[in-house]
C-alpha cells in the first residue's frame, strides 16, 4: 500500500511537471528571425563568397556572413524588427542593397539579382 501510494504520488507531480513544460512552450513566441537568399549577376550565374551585411537601422544591430558554393546565403537568431538593410559586396562588382526589410517571425528571402 505504501509503495502503491509513493508511486501515484511521484506519477502525479511528472504529469503536474510536464503540463506546465508545455503550457510554458504553448505561449513562447519566437523573437528571432532567419533572413536567406542568393546572390547572382547580370547573366544569372551565382556570386560565391559575397559578404553579405544585414543591419537594422533603427538599432544598429549588425549580422554578416558570406555566399556559398550556390551563392545562396543564410543568417539566422536575427531579433524582429523594422527598418533592416541587406547590402551584398563582391570584388569587382561594387555593393547593391535591399532596404526596408521588416522582420516579423518566420523567414525573409532577400534575393539580390542582376548585381
């Protein structure tokens, strides 16, 4: 009997542990974005090794990264927010920007053609 009850009292406080887990995860909301794109130029061939520079301009919060072998980039953990510049740089080609980005949750696709 005293076993029987120890058990239904350690059974009631993980179920009690784990509502409240979930209750906590059901009513987070995501305060992060990820902003991802492709660099090409003029005749559709991709940029590899770009940097590329997101900056929120209200806030000045800065994150940079660089294109891959596809001249596809992503960055991801970017906070939400208004006012973001994507501002793309390549040897030889000079800079090109997307302005006026607004951030909300999910993802932003910043393609930059034609560079």
């Amino acid at each position: 009997m005293r076993l029987k009850n120890f058990t239904y009292k350690i059974c009631l406080y993980l179920v009690l542990l784990l509502s409240i887990t979930l209750k906590q995860n059901a009513f987070s909301q995501a305060v992060n974005a990820t902003v991802s794109g492709r660099l090409t130029d003029t005749s559709g061939e991709m940029l590899i090794g770009a940097q590329i520079l997101i900056k929120n301009e209200q806030t000045g919060f800065t994150a940079s990264t660089v294109t891959g072998g596809t001249g596809n980039y992503i960055v991801s953990q970017i906070p939400l927010g208004n006012d973001y510049t994507v501002t793309a740089s390549y040897l030889g080609f000079g800079t090109k920007s997307i302005t006026g980005l607004v951030l909300n949750q999910g993802n932003v696709n910043a393609v930059l053609n034609n560079f």
